[in-house]
C-alpha cells in the first residue's frame, strides 16, 4: 500500500530564500510536522481560500464611463490652466535637466 500511495502522488519543488526556510523549518517543528508536510497543508489551505474567494460574487457600483468623462473634462481644463500660465510656452525637458546638472555640478564642485 505505502508503493502505491506514493504512485498517487506527484512532486513538487519550492525554492525559497534562507530565511523563509528556517521560518518553514521552525513553523514545522512548532506543530510536529515534517516540513513536507507543512508546507503541503499550508499550500492546501491556500488554496481552499482562493476557492472560497472564487465563489464569492462581489458587486460594485461604479458608473466608470462617467468617472472617465469627468477625468478628461478636468485634465482638459487643467491642462489649459497651464498654457496659459506658461503663456502658450511648452516645457523643455532637455534645457531643465541641463540646469539641474549644472547646479549640482556647482555645488559639488564650486564651479561654474
């Protein structure tokens, strides 16, 4: 009987991080298990929560098309905000980091 309950049964391999598997290894010893088993009865709770979870219908009320249009009319408007502080002028992203580079090269270095 032991030879075919082992045919029954296909392994598996985890590799974890040292520290998981002392925890394992401690967790194991804490309730007199081997760590095969262990982790198979963990692995197997696991999953009876993602079954439950599955099961569960959970409806939300959202009105997404609405919140979409919202979103645009707002960074529309934000996004015309900015023109017209800026006067029209589009950031230069590459003239920016330059200034940033030289002021921190200055006060790396004190140069200028």
């Amino acid at each position: 009987m032991h030879k075919n309950h082992l045919q029954e049964k296909k392994r598996i391999q985890v590799y974890a991080d040292p520290e998981i598997k002392r925890r394992i290894e401690l967790a194991a010893a804490k309730h007199d298990m081997a760590v095969t088993e262990y982790c198979l009865e963990a692995i197997k709770q696991q999953l009876i929560e993602d079954d439950l979870l599955e099961t569960e219908q959970i409806e939300i009320d959202v009105q997404p098309a609405k919140r979409v249009r919202d979103l645009i009319t707002d960074l529309q408007a934000l996004h015309a905000d900015i023109l017209e502080y800026r006067k029209g002028q589009l950031l230069d992203i590459d003239a920016t980091i330059d200034q940033l580079r030289e002021e921190r090269d200055h006060e790396l270095t004190g140069l200028h």
